[in-house]
C-alpha cells in the first residue's frame, strides 16, 4: 500500500506560494472532509478521506490557488455525504460552494456512447459544463486519482472506467494543452483496456532499457555540442514516449514495435523567447542531420488548436535511424506541459490584479490573443468563448449526448429526431418534469418528447424554434396545409362556377382543353390550378369562360358595368375586388378601416376576406400569397367604427366639451372611457366614433386639436 499523504504534506506544498489565512483554510476544509466522509472506507480498504487528500496533494503539486485546493478537499461531499451546498457556502463560502456544485454536476454525466461523434458531445457538454476551468482542473485530477487506484473495481467497471477516461478525459486534458495528465490518463486506460498489449509492451521496452538509455545519452550529448557551438542557451532532453502513443503508432501503421524506432522523443528547450532562435536551433540539427522529407511540422507559425507551440522535424540519425526531434522556447515549453492550469498557477501569493502582472503577460503571448484585453476575468471569459462554442448540450432519454444552439427549445430537438416527431410534439418533460413547448435547453437536461397523433405545428412555434431544420420543417408543414386548403377550397368554387353553366369540373380536369388552359397562366397541375384559384389568384370565373361558347362568354364579360367597376362583390358591404366571387367580406377588428384609408384584402380561410388598412401591424405577418387587392366602393351611406385616444388635461365639463365638438361634426359616439391620472393632472380618453369616412374622421381630429385642453389626439389600432 502507497504510504497516506497526510494534510501537513499538503500544507508543505502551499506554504511556499499561499498566505498563513488561505493555509488555515485548507486546514480547515481537511477537517470538515474527514468528518463527513468518517467510516466510508473506499474498495482499497483505507478511509475514504485518502483520495480526496491525494487530489487536493496533486493540485497543490501544481501550484493551484487555495479554492482549488480545498475544493478537492471537498469534491465528494455533497454527493457523497450528508454534507450540503448550504453548509459549504457557510464554511467555506460562495466560490468553493460553486466549484462543489460545478463538480457534483459532472459526475452524474453518465458517458453512454462510444460512437466517436458521441465522444465529442460528451466532450463539450463537459466543458460547457465547467463554467470554472479550475472545475475542469479538478475533474481531471479527480480522475487520475480514481484510475491510479482502478485495480480495486470490479473488470466491468475497470473497463468502462478506462473507456471513458480513454474516450473523455484524455482528450480534455490534451484539448487544455496539460500534457502530463493527459499521457499519464492514456497510459492508465491503455493498461486496463488492453492488458496483454500493455505488458508485453513494458516488457520489450524495459529489456532494451539500458541500451536505450545509452543511445539516448549519445544523442543527446551530439545535439548539446552543435547548439553550443553555435552560441543558443538551450537544454537537451530525451525521454520515452508513452505506452499509449506508441501503441496507437503501432496499430496505424501496422507495425510491429521492433519497427517503432522513435521510441525516444528528443526536446530541445530554448531559454530565449525569441521564436527566431527556435528556427536557428532547426537549422542546427538540419545541418547536423539529414531531415525526413514532409516530416517537418511548424506549429510556431501554426500553433494547434489548444494553443501548442513548437517546431518538429524527423531526421536521420547517426545510425541511419529516424530521431524526433521537438524545439520549444521555455514558455512554448511550460505551456505544452501544463496548458491552461499554468494560469492558475499561484506565484508568491499574488492574485491577478493588474495588466502589468507577468503571468498574464506569458499567457497572453502563450495564446497569442490579439485584443488588448484590461484584466484576467476579461481573459478567462474570453478563452472559455474559444473553448466553449455558444451551444448546449441535452441528453437523448437513451443517454446520447445531443449538442443545439443556445436558446433551442423542446421543439429543436423533436425536429432533430424526427419530422413526424416535431410536427406532432404537444410537450416536453425535462429531467421528468413536464415543461411547455417554448421551454429554452439547458446543460445537462434530459429531453423527452410528448407527442400525439394528429396534433400540428403552429405559426407560434416559430418563435420558438431555432435550428434551420426545424424551422423549415414547420415553414413547410404550413405551407403544405395552407396548399391543401386552398386546393380544396379551389376545387370548390371551380365546381360551383362550372355547375353554373351545366358543366361539371371533374370531367373537364380529364380533358385536354384544361391542360392548354392552365398553360397560359404558367401553371402545370390541375392541383395548381385548384390552388390558385383558392388563393383568389385568379378568378374561377375566367376559367370557365374558356370552355363557354365565345358568345356567352363575350356576353358574360362585356357587361358594361362590370368592366367598368371592376367586380363588385357584396356592394351592402362597400368593397370592390377584382377576380373574387362568392367571398364574405367583413372589416378586420384590429385597424377599423374607414373609406378614404389605403387598404388591402386577406383571404381568410372559411371567413371569407377581411379587409385590413395597409398599415395595420397585422398585415406584416400575413402570408402574401393571399392578400388582394380591393378598393372602396360605397353606394349608400354608412358608417364605420373608429377607435381614438384623446389625452387632455383633466378638468371640469371635459367630457362634454368633447362630445360638443364631436357632436356638431354630426359624428356618434358609441364608447367613451375616461381614466384620470392625479400624478400628472392628465385624462386619457378613449372614444369609438361613428363615422363616414376619412375625410369627416380628419375633420373631426382637426376640431379637437384646437381645443385648450387637449395636448393629443390619435387614431387607436389594436395590434390583435
Ligand atoms: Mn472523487
């Protein structure tokens, strides 16, 4: 058994670097982790209390700050104690309260799939999730501890312990640029997923041991003389690669491990910052040795996507054989090693306050981040913006891992499942609770679909909607039912207008006659023929003149009045429109058209057309395909309703002076309301006139502005 790191061998590690008041709580945070986690003994057979001593050991090992450090003190208590949120915040306050919960939240991720674009979700969900690197930090520590201990599972749990170790966390870590915890990850997941390769691996390797060693000290020593020569400050390393990488270079290649001859990875370690001493440390070895064609890689011009810098080349070593060789400067060099914990990093007890601090600096320069940016949070949060794309991540109710843009709803995932399942969901449940449809996504949410047949989408669910396939999968399903409609409604009316003239629309639609009929209106189906003329498009009248004798038809369209005023469809109502018959004409609710008023036609399925003003706020979200023109056609006088809101300051007699004016321009008033405002001395009146037309509605207005009292006058439209 490893001897037990105790508390004073963490406080050793902080002393250096942290105050006496963050040591004592540090302290203080041991002693509440050994309370609550008292007689958990874990599979091993020690006290509980060990692992998270020795995840909080290798956090201090990296010099992380002291909330870091108590919070892997503390990372198994609240889902494994009695231990809660509230006495954390308590104790230890709001941050390490926050960094718990971000880590108890983890830990329920249940990694289900091995699918790689599976791995990947799960990969970002769990960085989304981590809205603290330092979570993240200690996550990964989390589970070096857990694998360094994985003998003592059970084979299935080591195997799918190893698995998502393989699958999720190496990746993060190497996605962090913290390559240490990344080798060590893939070599302990490596040993438990592939037993036999791993052994006889670390059998071959350590036999050749010695004769490898001394080669690597002769390479090095050759590399060493040539950059001294030539006048760079730099170190030589030469170390091992890892099980892992070469077993991968083994099975990509199909090689056997004898073929494997860069075993040894060579590092030339530059003091300078300059790059331009990095590229003068290449042509050192490239002059020393021949280089592999194609095998040079510049990650200094072109730095990976976490941020690792270096220049790689392959050359041809003294006994004919392939050596790799990476050149780094120092800083490219502790950013390769410790990636992004290197900002955590706590040096003499400083946090990061200014713009001059020479962490920051190193980073910025690490990241190269363009902007200029004022301080450390403003760093962080723009890092994590590259880290973290602007998406979520749900679970499916099998436990795949779904990933969606910020703000999708229940609606954006029953379309990512399948249209049936979109176009007929009614609900969702989230984490089992029954949420309505406009419901936004969050990190982690279980998503199920409540769906029942023959339920439709609505224009509604637009707004809620924000993945372009489910939105034009339900732009689409309008569209199809809006044409269905209007075929029916069509064929309706062409059947009516043929039976008008003895003639039957079903038997006609067989003939050839028809076909040079839609033709010329560029229409190719009968379908689209029945549409249109539902949309009132085109008149069904004008189709059945085409299959009239030229006189009747002559006859039919050359009455006088009809060609001089147009069709007039219901003269009681006072609307004219061309092309429409048999249609119900009512005036919309929401803008009270009055004659004078520029308006426009909508054809409302099964309530005829409503005519609304031209700039009536409705009118914006109407489907163009069935608005028509129409035009005023008064024969008799009549009046229209029109709503106006007067505000006036509030006096005596204030509503008789009104009606006076009113009534004098022979207007009726229908509604009055007066609501006074004693705040301001203001009266706002709301009044439903009767009236004739614009013109005598303006004069009316008019009259009113010229009263004293009234400080406005406006025509009221209801936006529904
Ligand atoms: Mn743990």
């Amino acid at each position: 058994m490893i001897s037990m790191l105790r508390i004073t061998d963490i406080l050793d590690k902080t002393q250096s670097y942290l105050g006496p008041e963050e040591q004592e709580t540090i302290e203080k945070a041991y002693i509440f982790s050994a309370s609550v986690h008292q007689g958990q003994i874990r599979l091993s057979g020690e006290p509980y209390l060990t692992h998270p001593v020795e995840v909080a050991g290798m956090l201090a090992d990296m010099k992380l700050d002291a909330a870091t450090i108590v919070t892997g003190l503390l990372h198994d208590t609240v889902e494994d104690t009695l231990a809660t949120p509230d006495q954390i915040r308590e104790a230890f306050g709001k941050e390490v309260e926050f960094l718990v919960e971000g880590l108890t939240k983890i830990s329920k991720i249940i990694f289900g799939s091995k699918v790689e674009q599976q791995a990947e979700n799960f990969r970002k969900m769990i960085l989304a999730m981590s809205s603290d690197i330092r979570i993240l930090l200690i996550r990964l520590v989390d589970r070096i501890h857990n694998m360094r201990t994985l003998e003592f599972q059970t084979p299935e749990k080591q195997k799918y312990i190893a698995e998502e170790t393989l699958e999720l966390y190496a990746p993060l870590a190497n996605r962090l640029g913290i390559n240490w915890i990344k080798v060590e990850l893939e070599d302990l997941a490596f040993r438990y997923l592939n037993f036999e390769a791993y052994n006889e691996m670390a059998k071959r390797v350590a036999k050749r041991k010695e004769k490898r060693e001394q080669y690597t000290e002769e390479v090095k020593n050759i590399i060493q003389k040539e950059i001294d020569q030539f006048g760079l400050k730099a170190c030589v390393e030469g170390r091992a690669k890892h099980f892992y990488s070469i077993y991968k270079k083994m099975k990509e290649q199909h090689i056997d491990l004898d073929e494997v001859y860069d075993l040894i990875a060579f590092r030339i370690i530059l003091d300078a910052k300059k790059e331009i001493e990095c590229y003068e440390a290449l042509s050192v070895v490239h002059a020393l040795w021949k280089p592999v064609p194609g095998r040079f890689k510049d990650f200094i011009a072109m730095p990976k996507a976490n941020n690792y810098r270096a220049l790689h080349t392959t050359v041809i070593g003294p006994y004919g054989e392939r050596v790799e060789i990476q050149i780094r400067s120092r800083i490219m060099h502790e950013w390769a090693e410790e990636g992004i914990a290197a900002h955590w990093r706590y040096k003499e007890g400083q946090s990061y306050k200014s713009d001059d601090d020479e962490q920051i600096k190193k980073l910025r320069e690490l990241l190269e981040v363009q902007q200029d940016l004022k301080n450390p949070r403003e760093f962080m949060s723009n890092l994590k913006m590259a880290l973290f794309p602007d998406e979520v991540y749900i679970f499916t109710p099998r436990g795949d891992v779904k990933a969606f843009p910020k703000g999708a709803t229940p609606i954006d995932f029953a379309y990512s499942i399948h249209t049936d399942v979109g176009n007929q969901c009614v609900g969702a449940k989230i984490n089992r609770n029954i949420v309505p449809l406009k419901y936004e996504l969050k990190n982690g949410d279980t998503v199920e679909i409540i769906t029942q047949a023959g339920h439709h989408p609505t224009k509604d669910w637009l707004k809620y909607a924000v993945t372009s396939r489910a939105i034009s999968k339900i732009r689409n399903w309008i569209k199809t039912e809006e044409r269905k409609k209007s075929i029916a409604l069509g064929k309706d009316i062409l059947d009516k207008e043929f039976k008008k003239h003895h003639l039957k629309f079903s038997q006609i639609v067989k003939s050839d006659e028809i076909k040079k009929v839609y033709a010329e209106y560029s229409i190719s189906t009968v379908d689209d023929l029945m549409a249109v003329v539902g949309y009132g498009k085109i008149s069904a009248k004008r189709i059945v003149n085409k299959f009239l004798p030229e006189d009747v038809s002559k006859q039919s369209e050359s009455t006088p009045e009809k060609e001089k005023k147009k069709t007039t469809v219901s003269s009681s109502v006072g609307i004219s429109l061309t092309g429409i018959e048999d249609v119900m004409v009512r005036y919309a609710r929401c803008c009270h058209p009055i004659p004078g008023d520029e308006i426009l036609g909508y054809i409302s399925r099964g309530r005829g057309l409503t005519v609304h003003t031209a700039n009536c706020m409705n009118v914006e979200e109407m489907d163009t395909e069935r608005i028509v023109d129409v035009e005023w056609n008064i024969k008799e006088k009549k009046t229209f309703p029109v709503n106006i809101r007067v505000v006036c300051t509030d006096k005596k007699g204030l509503l008789a002076e009104i009606s006076a004016v009113i009534s004098t321009m022979d207007v009726n008033i229908s509604h009055a309301e007066i609501e006074t405002r004693s705040a301001d001395m203001q009266a706002i009146c709301d009044f439903k006139l009767d009236v004739n037309d614009l013109q005598q509605f303006t004069q009316v207005l008019n009259a009113m502005k010229k009263l004293k009292s009234v400080i406005s006058v406006e025509r009221v439209r209801r936006s529904s």
